[in-house]
C-alpha cells in the first residue's frame, strides 16, 4: 500500500481544509481556556473521530488537569520544584 502526496486525488484541498478547521479548533480551545496544546487538542479530535464519547473526554481532560494543578501545588508548597 503506497502513500498519496497531497496533489493526488485533490487531496491537497482536503489537507488545507483539515488544516483550516484544526485552527479554527485550536483557536477555540485558546479562547476557552482550556489549556491544550496542539498535540493534545490533536489526540482529542481523532479520540473522538474515532468513536470516543466527547463528553467522557473532557471530563477526563478536566480531571487530570485538576490533579495536575495540586500536585504542583503540593510541591511548590514543600519546596519540591
């Protein structure tokens, strides 16, 4: 099985259109705070492409940032930094 470059078969105009709404996507989690970055925000979407509950996602997301944040503080709280 061979790879297509992006001129066959008009796939460049779906690669800038994926590309295109990738931004749009990114630049709404920005506004949202949400603190994602592009290879998260990424794994989200092809998570949820892939059949994964959006919902379930982000409650996951939120949970595990959430823990993130007190153990920073925890340890900037006993000098762990």
């Amino acid at each position: 099985m061979r790879s297509m470059s992006v001129s066959e078969g008009g796939g460049q105009t779906s690669v800038l259109s994926a590309r295109e709404t990738f931004e749009t996507l990114m630049e709404i989690s920005r506004l949202l705070n949400t603190g994602l970055d592009e290879t998260t925000l990424a794994l989200c979407v092809r998570l949820c492409e892939s059949g994964a509950n959006p919902e379930a996602l982000a409650k996951v997301i939120t949970e595990l940032q959430r823990v993130r944040r007190e153990r920073l503080q925890q340890q900037q709280q006993h000098g762990h930094l």
